[in-house]
C-alpha cells in the first residue's frame, strides 16, 4: 500500500492482487446467490440525494461544484441511484424479486481516518440492492444473504471461531440489522458475544444487560470487532421516496421491499493483515494471498541461476502464481522480504540445495523447513493447495 493523503491509498502490485482475490470470491459467492453485477458510476447528481432528504443531513457526503453551478455528491452508498435505476426496467410485480451489486470505490468523509485500509476516505465496497413484491420475499432473501456471508467470511480466512454475526439497530423497517463482526482489539465497535451462538449484540443499541438472540443467556463477553459486512432491511424506504411501486396480483399497487448488503474488501485486506501475522509479517490466507509460491534463488553461480530460471518457468507452465525473487541481493534480505510480504510457501534455490537435486521447501506458518526433490515439487504445492 501507499498512502496518498489521510484515508486515500494506492495499491501496489502485489496488494492490489489480494484485493482482487478477495473480491473475486465475494463475487462467486454473490453470483450464486443470484446477484447481477452491474457498475454505477461515483459521480451522482443532487437531485437524487435531495429526494431522500439526504444532501444535507449525510454528514460523510463529499459534495463538489460541476459546469455551471451544477452539484454533485460522490458515491458514499448507491441506494439513490439503484432505486430509480430498478424502476426503470420493473414493469410489474412479475418482474421482481431480483437484486444487483456492484463493486466499486466509495468515498466518505470520515471524521477519523486513522487505521489504515479498516477506514479510508476513498475505500472498495461490494454492495448489493434487493428488491421484493413481499415482506415474505424479502425476509427469506435476507437469510440467504446471511448464510451467504458466512461462506464469504470464511473462504476468505476469517476462522468461523472470530466471525460474529452481529444484531445492530435496524432503523424504521425492522428491529435489527445484521454486521459481521470479526474479534480484534484494533476494532472500532464494541459487541457482547456469545461464543457458543457465535451471534453478538452492538453495544451502540443496547442500553441494559444484553443477552444472546440465540439462546438467551445472559454472561457475555464484551469484546472490539472489526466490521467488515453490514446487511439491512430497507423495507419502503428508498421506494416510497422515488415513488417505485408495482401492482399486484389483484391490482392493488405497492411500493417495492428494498434490502442493501454491504462488504468492505479494502478494509477486509487490512483485518486479514491484522488477524493473520507475527514479527517478521503477514501470513496471508491461501486464499487470498498474492501468489502461491515465492520462489527464491540463493547466489549468482550460474547453475543455481539456470535452475531456478528452469523452475520458475516450469511452475508458471503448470499454472501455479509465482513470485520470482531473482534480486541480486544478500540472502538475509530476501528471506526477510520473504517473512515481510506473507506469501503460504518460500521455495529457495542455492548450490546447497542443487547438490541434492533439490529445493528447500518452508510454509510461512511453519518453524521447520524440508529439503524436496525438484521432481516431486510440483506433486507438493498441488497438494498443499487443493
Ligand atoms: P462503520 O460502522 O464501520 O462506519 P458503516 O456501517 O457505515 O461502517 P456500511 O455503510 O454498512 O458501513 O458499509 C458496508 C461495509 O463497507 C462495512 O461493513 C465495511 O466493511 C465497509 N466500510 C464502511 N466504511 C468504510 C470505510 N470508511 N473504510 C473502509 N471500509 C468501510
Ligand atoms: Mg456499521
């Protein structure tokens, strides 16, 4: 990462790599579920924020001046765009229910922009918009988005142990809306777990003694969590506003159930990165780390050089990621780089290992190194991966 100004950051190559990976699986996730991905654009007109009566009250808004005295907001959500977006092309109750997301920088002007990627000004968020003919409908949509997310939080590297579906406020709709917390002291938001439940309640709407919405007990733990999901029921809202309505089977008209689903990849990065290190680095998920295998060669001879050159290439041929750290530079400060970037396997090359016929082989996680075969090293990641 490089930080440009407070909560604004560039993506290097290899962040920029898990970034992808992680919105690669939300995606696939999203996708099974049913969402169509489409794209809105970060530049929104007044108008629609006016609508909502939401230009003056939204206080992260970042608003700006176009030609002409024209005004403008940058995306901070995209309900005000999604909702007239939808009742464009929802002709009848027939055509609902359906749902869309996005992947797409947001930006905020956040008070306290202060912990990295967990809160930038500028930060990616998947976000999706479903919509419904029935409370039925949604209700039902809605816990498949939270099952949904679990399996999200999990292939991402989040052990279900730290992941806590989180009971928060909920607005005018419904009682409660749903955050996935996941423990770590550097969290912003305070939750009373229960570790069996593996539910949570925020301790922003409760005012007395929590208990667990699972099974009602009382002693639970207080404890910081990093949310990184926040899913909600919208009911009317949005719709009543841009006047979205649809008739029924029996012809009376009614406005569309709305729900939002949001997930922050960005700030998803940085609490793997907080969750998942010791002293000398990352230790990257498999999942989504940057490449799979960080392939290093130990001295110029030009043996060692021609043998790493050789499997490098063969790695790259059989379709693993490698990063090639061919650097002309001490050993110490490549298996440091190594420790640093956090990739699962460190393959190093050097005379010693040649004279063996072999590679040393050290998982990130792992003390112990092994020394093996250069012809069983294909067979070793595959399985180390699948
Ligand atoms: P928070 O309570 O942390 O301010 P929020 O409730 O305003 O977040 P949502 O509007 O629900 O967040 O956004 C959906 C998701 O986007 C959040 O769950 C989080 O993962 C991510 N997100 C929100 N704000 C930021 C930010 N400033 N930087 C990085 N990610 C963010
Ligand atoms: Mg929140």
């Amino acid at each position: 990462m490089h930080q440009e100004i407070a909560g604004v950051y560039t993506f290097l190559t290899l962040g920029l790599r898990v970034l992808r990976k992680i919105e690669d699986i939300i995606r696939q996730e999203i996708e099974a579920i049913g969402g169509q991905e489409i794209l809105m654009p970060a530049m929104t007109p007044k108008k629609v924020w006016q609508t909502t009566d939401r230009w003056d009250t939204f206080d992260a808004l970042f608003r700006f001046e176009g030609m002409g005295n024209k005004e403008y907001a940058l995306g901070a959500t995209h309900e005000e765009i999604v909702t007239p977006l939808a009742q464009d092309y929802t002709f009848s109750y027939k055509d609902l229910p359906f749902s869309v997301f996005q992947i797409q920088n947001k930006f905020r002007n956040e008070p306290r922009a202060k912990s990295g990627l967990l809160r930038g000004r500028e930060f990616s968020m998947k976000d999706l918009y479903s919509f419904h003919a029935t409370q039925e409908d949604l209700d039902e949509f809605y816990e498949t988005m939270k099952e949904g997310y679990l399996k999200i939080f999990e292939r991402l590297g989040f052990d279900t142990e730290i992941t806590y579906t989180t009971y928060a406020s909920g607005g005018a709709f419904s009682k409660f809306s749903h955050e996935y917390q996941v423990l770590h002291d550097v969290g912003e938001d305070t939750i009373f777990a229960c570790d069996k439940c593996k539910l949570a309640v925020n301790k922003e709407i409760i005012d007395e003694q929590s208990t667990c919405p699972g099974c009602d007990r009382k002693d639970l733990a207080e404890m910081k969590g990093i949310e990184v999901g926040n899913i909600f029921k919208l009911g009317t809202k949005f719709s009543e506003a841009f006047g979205f309505k649809v008739s029924d089977e029996s012809g009376n008209t009614n406005a569309v159930l709305m729900g939002c689903y949001g997930i922050g990849p960005s700030r998803i990065m940085g609490a793997l990165v907080e969750v998942f290190n010791d002293e000398n680095g990352i230790i990257w998920p498999k999942a989504v780390s940057p490449y799979q295998v960080h392939l290093v060669s130990l001295g110029k001879e030009e043996k060692v050089v021609e043998a790493a050159d050789k499997l490098y290439d063969k790695l790259e041929k059989a379709g693993f990621e490698v990063l090639y750290d061919d650097r002309d530079k001490q050993a110490g400060v490549k298996l440091a780089d190594a420790d640093l970037i956090g990739i699962p396997v460190r393959l190093v090359i050097s005379n010693r290992t040649l004279e063996a016929g072999s590679v040393e082989w050290k998982e990130r996680d792992q003390k112990e190194t092994e020394n093996v075969k250069l012809t069983e090293i294909e067979k070793k990641i595959k399985v180390y991966y699948s």
